[in-house]
C-alpha cells in the first residue's frame, strides 16, 4: 500500500475513534461512525481484485468495529 494510503487509513482510523467518543451516548452518532468503518472496509476491498491476507485481515477489522459499533447503537436504541 502507498504511504498515502497509510496516511489516509490511519487518519481515519482515528477520527473515526475520536468520534466513537464523542457520540458515546446518541445511537445514530454511533451509526455514523459504523459506516465510516464500512467504508475503509470496502476502500481496502476496491484496491485489489483479490485481496492478501493481510488486506483481508484489515478489512475484517473495520468490519468488526463497524458490528461493534452498531450493537452499541442498537442497545443505546433499545434502552429508550
């Protein structure tokens, strides 16, 4: 992956937590931040036909944050 692309990913990463924190308690915030996890998932799928193992890997990790996420949010919902 091009140090670009590293850059990118890891500045998302970390806005991506940084809003987690800030949407704590509202479960469409939470949401919001799920689907910013989605989409650094399929960014790492549209870069390659076929994904390594270690592409897959991170692709499995922002999809199980944005699940994470999601459950948070559903409970929050839930809890009302």
């Amino acid at each position: 992956m091009p140090a670009r692309s590293i850059r990118i990913t890891i500045y998302f990463v970390l806005f991506n937590a940084r809003c987690e924190r800030l949407w704590q308690g509202n479960a469409d915030g939470l949401r919001g931040v799920a689907r910013g996890f989605r989409e650094l998932a399929n960014e790492v799928k549209s870069r390659w036909i076929t994904l390594s193992c270690p592409e897959k890997d991170e692709q499995a990790e922002y999809l199980a944050e944005a699940r994470r996420l999601e459950d948070a949010a559903d409970k929050l919902g839930s809890a009302k």
